[in-house]
C-alpha cells in the first residue's frame, strides 16, 4: 500500500509541475493564438540561467533572473517574430516556434556541452518522509508553491482588471479589442506568464532527483503536450487536470510494469499519449475543452 | 501566354530531373532519393492542411507504416525477420493501402477534431508506432530494425545487381541511379494526382470545409466524411513515402520515424506554402537538401573554430542557419516560397502583385482562440485552373 | 499548351531511353585501383596522402563528446605524421557533421565515399546502423560505431573493445563474485531501449540465467531525468544490485534517488553512463558510495603506456578539456586504423577492401593498456576480446574514476553471438 502511495505521490508532485507547463501552452494559445513549440527551449533558458547564475550571485537572486529572463524571452519572440509574421495563422506561427526552437536549442546545446550543470538549490537531495511516503523535498515544494501559482493565477484572471481583459481577449478578441482592450498587451502579458511558469517548472525538473541542467530538459515541454491536449486546448483548469492525469498514470505504468508486461516493455513513454488518444475519443475537445458551437 | 509560361517550368524542371543523374555525384543522387521521397508525403500532407483545413503530425507514424509495410511483405520468406516474399510493385501499393486503412481506423478522431486541434492529437500515433516498432520484433526487427528488400520487376532490379551493369550515355547507372527513375515517376504520379483532386469534385468539396463546415454541410457536403476521405488519402500518400524513404535507406529501424519526420514534414508544406502541390515539392526539397548544403559547403568559411576547440563550429553555424532560413522565410514570404513564385510571376506579366498572394488574414492579436484551421491557403491559381 | 508539355516530356523519356543503353561493362574483369609502385590503391589514397572519414555529431545531443573525439583523433594523426605518416603518407582526417540524424549519415557517406580510404567513426546507434549497411557493401572499413553487438554482423565493422552485451553479463558476474550477491538475488535492469541499452539487457538476462539470480528490468529513455518511479520500482522489487546502461543524467538521478531511499546496493554502469562533472552534482556522494563501471575501453585514469601518451596528446591539444572515456577511446580507434593500414601498405593492398582484409588478419594486437587485453578481430562473429575494465568513482583520480582491475567472467565467457 506505501508502495502504491508512494508512486502516487511522485505522480502528483511530477504532474503538478507538468501543469505548470501545459498552462504556458494554453496561456500562449489563448492570448496569442500560437502553439508554443518553443516552450521547451524557454524554459531551458530560464533553467539553464538560474544554473550558470547561482555561484556568482546567489540561488535566490539566480531564480529571479531566470523567470525574469525566461519570461522576456517569451515576451521578446512575441513582438519581434510572431507579431511580424508575413501570414498570421496557427500553422506557421507553429513552425516559427519550431525555428525559434531549433536556434535556441542549438546555441544552448553548444553552451551546456555534455556537462551536467547543478541547479545548486537549497533543498539539495533531501526527503521528506510522511505516512510511510518519502518524498523528495524539492518534489513537495513544487507541488506546494504550483497550487500557491494555480491559486494567484485563478485570482488574476477572476479578480483583477488585466486577468479580465486577458480573458475577454482569449474567448473574442475582436469584441474585446473594440471594448478598448489592447490586444497586444494581452498578448505580451500572456507570453510574460508561459514564460515565467516554465523557469518555474524547469527549475524543479532540473532538481533531485533530476540530477541538474542537460539539453535533453528541453524535452520534457513535449511530455506537458498530452496533458494540456487531454484537458482542452483553452481550458487553463484542463490543463491542471490533464497534467496530474498525465503525472498519476505515467509513474503508475512504470511502478507496476512488470505486471503490465503484456503491452511491451517502455510503457512510460506511450501511456500519456494513448491516455490522450483514448480521452479525445470519447471528447473530442478534451475534457473541460470549449464545446464548439458550429454542429454540423 | 501565361499557361505556357506555367508549364514551362514544370517541363524544364522534369528534363533537369530526367537527366541529372548522367552528371550528379552519389552524395546527390542520395540527397535527391530522400528529397523526393520527401515530396511524396509533403504533397499529401499539403492536401489535407491546405485543401481541407486538418492538420497532422501523425505523418511519420503513417511513414512507418508504409515503409514496414513493404519491407514485410517484400521480404523474404524465412528471412531474418518475417517477410511474406511478395512482388515488390505490390508491396509498394500495398505500402499506401495499409496505411490508408490505418487512416481510416483513426476516422472515429479525424472526423471529429479540427485544424490544430488534430493535429495535436495526432502526435500521439508517433509516439504508438515506436512503441510497435520496437516491441513487434517478428515483424519489424525491434530496435535493429530490418533490411528492405530491393525494388525490382521481373527481370530488372533497382539494385546494383540484376542486371549487373547497366550504361546510358556512358555513365554506369546503378542502384542509386535507377532508383532515381522510379522515384521520379512516383513523385510525377503524385503530384498530377494530387492536382487532379484539388481540382475534382471532392476537392471542392473539402476546400469547402475548410471555409466553413457549416456552409459546407448546407451545401449538402457530409462534413465528417469529407474529413475522413482527406485524412485517409493523405496517409496514403504518407504511406507510399516511407516504403520510398525505406527504398532510399536500404534498412530501416525505428529511429528513422520519430515526432522530428512529422514536424519536418510540416516544416515543408508552411515553408513551401500551404495547399501549392508545387510549394510542397520546393519546401521538401528545401528541408531536406538545405542542412545537407550548409553542413558540406560551411566548413569553408574562414572564421569558423575547429571542431573541439570551443569556439563557432561548422556544423552549428549550419544548424543556426537552417533555423535563421525558416525564420526569414516565415517573416519575409507571404505565401511561403509558391506565393512568392507567384508573385514573382505575375509580376513578369505586368500584372498586380496582389493577387497572387493569399487573401488578408487578421493580424496576430486577434486570432480566435479556436481558429478554425490552421494554414489558411492562397485560393491559389491551381484550384481554378 | 497541354500538348507541347506532353511532347517535351515524350522527347525526354525517349532520350533518356535511347541514349546508349549498354549492358557490356567495359571495367569488367579489370580491378578498380591503379598500382602505385608495389602498393595498389583506391579511393581516397594518393602519393602522398591517405584520407580516412569520420561521420560525427557535432551538433546534436552527443555534440560535447563527439568534438572531444575529433580533437583527439586529429592529435593522434599529427603526432604520427610527424613521425612520418603510415606507408610514407601523410594521414588527413576529413570530418563531417551528421547531427544525429540518420538521413544527413547516409547521404554525406555518400558523398564522403570515393574520397577515403576507411570511416574512422561513424558516431551514434540510428545513424550508424543506417550506414553500416552501405560502407558494407561498398567494402569500406568502419570503426567507431560503439558497442552495440549488431555491429558483430558486419565484416568491414571493427568493434573497440567488447560488445555491451560482454559488460552487461561482466557486470553480473562482478556482482556476484567481488560485491557479494547470492544466487535468488534480484539485479535491476535500468536501460535504454535500443542498439545499446537493450543489449546490456540481452547480456546481464543470459548472465542471471547463467548465475542463479533474477532480473527487473525496467525501460526508459533519454528523456527521463527523474528515476524516482523506477528506484520506487526496483525498490519495491528488493534488488540487491543495480545495473544501469544510460547517460550520465539518468546516471546521477538514479543513484541520489536511491541514496534519498535508503536504498544502499551498487550500482554498475556500462561504459557511456559515466561522466566526471557528476562529481559535482548532489548526486555526487552517492556515486562515490556505490557506483562502479565496466568498460570496453580503460578509464581515462589509467597508469598504462597507451593511456598515459592518450592523456599526454589531448592535454597538449585541449588544456580545458572534459577528461572522459572519449580520450583512450579516440586514440584506441585511431590505433586500431593506424594497424590495419600499416598491414594493409605491408600486404601491398591500400585500398579499402585492402584495409578490411588487413584488419580481418589482425590477431593478437597488444594496445598497451587501452584495451584489457590483445584483440583477436579474425572472427567476423565473435568480440575480440571478453574482458572489461572495472572501475568506481573517485574523488581524487583524474577523470573521476579509479580502475579496480579487470574481469572476465564465467557467464561473459559463456555468452554467445547470433
């Protein structure tokens, strides 16, 4: 039962940071209509920033710059590239990121090298241990400041005035631009925030048990795809949802695999996205998705 | 006068085709074979994302398919791995016929889903036919993968063997050189067929979908079945891709067709220009030779460090290139590279530019958080022609 | 129009058919190379230089280590063109950059083909195997594609060192033997599926059967930095042994997850999990605690005379460089071409089936200490040798492992191929 618990545990605290993640996707999606291929390489930025940082100044100040960074980064590849696109539709603001990809990754690659570079955290490899559940401590803080994050980010959008505009430009953003929202701000406000919440998760994937920065983090934005899919494209709850979904029912595949052996081995690597594949079967626009309203 | 100089092109552009082989090197040769394989699945990706409004990223999974396909049933019988020891013209359709079931079966999703929205969904078949491909050893050799066995027809083989020398014009034509015509000729097939729907009834029927599904339901167009009939002809079309890619590698494993064959494939069709059969030959060709191009020629250039010394190196500079050229094309070419052949062409007959370019499209800030489709195509002059 | 499009193309098909078709080959009987004085040559020798080929990736995931490779390589041959060359040939390495992707392998060894006489490396699993069976049929040599057992198909392949197979059983049999497991014992199999985890895998499965003990075996993949689902796993399992075949990344969770369990066994990794920046990692305590490696190749550490003049050329080379396995490896497949040359100048064949054949006839070859022992590479099938080096970590040792000995056990012995 511990044993069961403990996997469970993982798979929250995992997920939850995967949350983090997939909210960036919707976030970007719904403000600016792009699907952020580029994500990944934005948090191994803030990441990466935070790990070259924290020996000359300090972890604490080192995070700062990293999801400042990270999240100008963001707002930086919103006006300089998106926003002069020669044709602006989803597909090719697709491959833009896919080419803002490419030249990220490929710079921090070069940086980085083969070396594993620490995050130097103050939690290092500690664990907490409760109810028979050991924990790493790293684990449990993310889990607890993602619902702190999840809970500022349910009071900007219900509470304050720009939360409420980003939403009014998210669900029509041509009558939101002519009830006077500024659309661009929106958009860079939306870029700012995916930014900041993927340092935020890269800097708990690069800490124990992970062992600190490698190229291959980059990666792990791919992982939060099944997630923010499975919740719905545009539902920043969905995404949460899909991202603990996701979490749970990964490290359940690896803990119990040896009596899952029938399906092949690597289970890990294919259950999100036949989880994924099974939910838009039954809800084509995922679980708390918008329902289009065209039916044909 | 402007239908002939249209054609000219095309013409001239299969004559360098038919006789590059007399002059190219091996290296380019290999390049070409991928190049047009590549075109294959490009052009039948551009069908579904521009004719019809779907996306998907699922094309390599449809690549493996094709590509495993043929080296299954073309194997041999008591092989290495499995093979049912067929004529390889048969594998070769049956390459597109499996996966255009496989298409099929996935109906249930892609009759539902929109645009991005499938393509999304469809990241989850890579990820599926890896887990296949590696856990199927029978068929596919697992993580080794598995020879292919040589395309031939009876009494010539697109090998270096059988017969074992072959000459025209007095330059040996081996495998690669042979392999080429067969590409050719598939590719050529591809490409008039793909024009040929576009221009059909069904193809005005999914570009009707893509408009507007309402609309198009109005019209008396069954909307889901529309999509389904994209969605299985471009797998078709991916299909015969992969047994092509298959034939141009000799031995395949299950590396070849990762989520990078998908998204490379949309690189194409975007940067080519959505829904132009030509953008798409020009946008695979591109993909696919340009890395190739940068990382042979880069390395000549004077201020570059030498590998391991830390500094600049060739093979990044190639890279950050390849990156900066899609980029640019994305900023600076409206259309992607046909809008920009047309463009160019249309000012050659004095006509205004504009119209060869793609409809206006709503700036960036006020996308629809549901786009209805993802690559909005140029009403290009070959839907009308 | 249609029709003038229809004739231009019907003109060019019956050119193209016209055009001579011959199937008489004039070249027929006669051999391909011209004879150089006494030494017959082919592609990529000249009178005055010798030309071999590495395909690497320079800037793909395993970029950092593929350049500390082609420093070193390059070291070597200067340093042996200085001492004059090999048949009297300068050697010149011509590097290029496939970036971990099979199709740009395949189509720059096309290009690369008729322009050397032997692939030094072709760096990677995906796209070694897509060129292997090319440089086959072409019979060009090729070296430097790792250690995965598939390439003990292949006669123009010259494996360095044993197979991962070898360690795989080797890292059993050292657990039983040296670090106390009992028959009923369970070893956890963490790996990468593929050419190289899975055969770790295939060796570690036949060593337990061997040996009485049991395997968890437990996939994952590049992607996976965070090992805590697997160690829960493992631990869940009772394993009295951990056998790793990844990177160091997975490396270093795997062993500070273990730790943070109080899960207190060793670990023994294959020959690419290791690398010295893990000392510096939180993981680092842990490792120096329980983690040892098996490896084809000698530790960087080494006090032998082919490992101390690899260290002596790369600190020459690169002062600041990262002190791995790269190092004795580089220099260990330059040797083994730099033989096979040499034999293939001295049977007075230089061309690359020459070259093949010269390395297929090497018995015996004594690499002073890069290898555990002489290498026999007659047998197309067989390893050239079944002893690994054995080593763990140390805080002191340059490159941040120690080396305990060697090891050739009853079940790597036992292992068969095919």
């Amino acid at each position: 039962m511990s044993y069961f618990l403990t996997q469970l545990a993982n798979g929250l605290s995992y997920g939850l940071i995967l949350g983090l993640i997939a909210v960036g996707f919707v976030i970007v999606f719904t403000s600016t209509g792009v699907l952020n291929f580029a994500h990944g390489s934005v948090l191994l930025t803030g990441a990466y920033l935070v790990a070259v940082l924290q020996d000359p100044i300090g972890f604490w100040a080192a995070v700062l710059v990293g999801i400042a960074g990270a999240a100008l980064l963001g707002v930086l590849i919103n006006a300089v590239l998106v926003r002069n696109l020669a044709e602006a539709n989803p597909g090719t603001a697709a491959i833009l990121m896919l080419g803002v990809d490419i030249l990220l990754l490929t710079e921090l690659t070069r940086r980085i090298g083969n070396r594993v570079l620490p995050i130097g955290a103050p939690w290092g490899a500690d664990v907490v241990t409760f109810g028979g559940i050991t924990l790493p401590t790293s684990r449990a803080i993310a889990a607890g400041l993602a619902v702190v994050v999840f809970g500022v980010l349910w009071f900007l959008f219900a509470r304050t005035g720009a939360g409420v505009a980003m939403r009014a430009a998210a669900a029509d953003g041509d009558t939101a631009s002519l009830m006077g929202i500024r659309l661009t701000r929106t958009g860079a406000a939306g870029w700012a925030l995916a930014g900041a919440l993927a340092a935020i998760a890269g800097i708990f994937l690069a800490s124990f048990p992970s062992p600190g920065i490698a190229p291959t983090l980059a990666l792990t934005a791919f992982a939060a795809i099944p997630a923010w899919v499975l919740g719905g494209f545009d539902s920043v709850v969905g995404a949460i949802v899909g991202g603990l979904i996701i979490g749970v029912v990964t490290a359940l595949a690896v803990g119990y695999e040896s009596d899952l052996h029938f399906l092949g081995r690597g289970l890990g690597e294919v259950v999100p996205y036949a989880v994924m594949i099974l939910v838009l079967l039954v809800r084509p626009s995922g679980l708390f998705g918008r329902q289009e309203a065209v039916r044909v | 006068m402007s239908d002939l100089l249209r054609r000219l092109p095309l013409a001239l552009g299969v004559l360098v085709a038919a006789l590059l082989p007399l002059l190219a090197t091996d290296f380019w040769l290999q390049a070409g074979l991928f190049a047009m394989a590549a075109v294959v699945g490009a052009i039948g990706l551009t069908l579904l994302v521009g004719v019809a409004g779907q996306l998907s990223l699922g094309h390599a999974f449809f690549a493996a398919l094709g590509a495993y396909t043929y080296a299954w049933t073309a194997g041999e019988i008591g092989g290495r791995a499995a093979g049912l020891g067929l004529p390889p013209v048969l594998a070769l359709v049956l390459a597109g016929v499996v996966a255009a079931l496989a298409g099929a079966l996935f109906s249930p999703i892609s009759g539902r889903l929109r645009g991005i929205y499938l393509g999304l969904a469809t990241v989850g078949l890579v990820f599926l036919a890896r887990h296949l491909m590696v856990n199927l050893e029978t068929v596919t050799g697992g993580f080794n993968g598995r020879t292919v066995a040589p395309f031939a027809v009876p009494g010539f083989s697109f090998s270096n063997s059988d017969p074992d020398y072959v000459a025209v014009a007095g330059v040996e034509f081996e495998g690669l050189h042979r392999l080429w015509y067969l590409f050719l000729a598939v590719v050529l097939l591809a490409a008039w067929l793909g024009r040929n729907l576009k221009a059909s009834r069904t193809g005005r029927a999914l570009a009707n979908v893509r408009d507007s599904e309402a609309a198009a339901a109005a019209m008396g167009v069954h909307v889901a079945r529309a999509k389904v009939t994209a969605f299985v002809l471009s797998s078709a079309y991916a299909g015969i891709a992969g047994a092509l890619m298959a034939l141009a590698y000799g031995r395949i494993a299950p590396d070849l067709f990762g989520l990078q064959l998908s998204i490379d494939f949309l690189i194409m069709i975007v940067l080519g220009g959505v829904g132009s059969i030509a953008g798409a030959a020009a946008g695979a060709t591109f993909v696919v030779l340009l890395p190739l191009v940068l990382v042979q020629y880069s390395s000549e250039l004077p201020f570059l460090a030498s590998p391991g010394s830390g500094g600049l190196e060739a093979a990044t500079l190639a890279r950050l290139l390849y990156a900066a050229a899609i980029i640019a094309v994305l900023l600076f070419l409206r259309g992607g590279l046909a809008g920009a052949a047309s463009r160019l062409r249309h000012r050659r007959d004095h006509s205004p530019p504009d119209t060869g370019g793609p409809p206006p499209v709503p700036p960036p800030d006020s996308t629809d958080p549901a786009p209805a489709h993802p690559g909005v195509p140029p009403r290009s002059k070959e839907t009308t022609s | 129009m249609k029709h003038r499009t229809r004739t231009t193309l019907a003109l060019a098909g019956t050119i193209a058919l016209l055009a001579a078709c011959s199937t008489e080959d004039p070249d027929a009987g006669g051999g391909g190379g011209s004879a150089e004085g006494d030494v017959e040559t082919g592609s990529g020798v000249t009178d005055d230089t010798i030309t071999v080929g590495m395909l690497t990736d320079l800037s793909g995931p395993f970029a950092a280590g593929a350049a500390v490779q082609v420093t070193q390589t390059q070291a070597f041959y200067d340093r042996l063109n200085e001492e004059g060359g090999v048949c009297g040939r300068d050697v010149e390495v011509e590097v290029q950059d496939h970036g971990y992707d099979p199709q740009r392998a395949v189509s720059l060894y096309r290009s690369m083909a008729p322009n050397i006489v032997a692939l030094q490396q072709v760096l990677g699993g995906p796209t070694s195997a897509a060129v292997l069976p090319l440089a086959e049929a072409d019979g060009m040599y090729l070296g430097g594609h790792g250690w995965a057992g598939v390439a003990l198909e292949y006669e123009n392949a010259q494996i360095p060192g044993t197979t991962y197979s070898i360690e795989g059983a080797n890292a059993v049999d050292y657990l039983v033997d040296e670090l106390g497991l009992a028959e009923g014992d369970k070893i956890g199999v963490v790996y990468f599926v593929g050419d190289y985890g899975s055969n770790s895998l295939e060796g570690a499965q036949h060593a337990a059967e061997e040996r009485g003990l049991e395997i968890v075996p437990q996939e994952i993949t590049p992607r996976d930095t965070d090992l805590s689902a697997q160690v829960s796993a493992l631990q869940q399992a009772g394993v009295s042994g951990v056998i790793l075949a990844a990177a160091p990344a997975q490396l270093a969770s795997l062993a500070g997850v273990m730790a943070s369990q109080g899960m207190d066994v060793p670990i023994v990794g294959n020959t690419p999990t290791f690398g010295p920046s893990l000392l510096e990692t939180t993981a680092g305590p842990a490792l120096l605690e329980n983690f040892y490696t098996v490896t084809s190749i000698a530790p960087y550490s080494l006090d032998e005379p082919g490992v101390e003049e690899a260290r002596e050329l790369y600190e020459a080379a690169d002062p600041d460089g990262e002190l791995g396995w790269e190092v004795p490896l580089a220099s260990a497949q330059a040797r083994l071409l730099t033989t096979a040359l040499e034999r293939a100048c001295e049977e007075g064949d230089l061309t690359p089936e020459g070259v093949v054949a010269a390395m297929r006839q090497t018995s015996d070859l004594d690499t002073e200490g890069l290898f555990a022992t002489p290498l026999d590479y007659t047998e197309v099938t067989e390893p050239p040798t079944r002893t690994v080096y054995v080593s763990r970590a140390s805080a002191d040792a340059p490159g941040g492992l120690e080396v305990l000995g060697t090891v050739e056990g009853p079940s790597a012995q036992s292992y068969t191929f095919g």
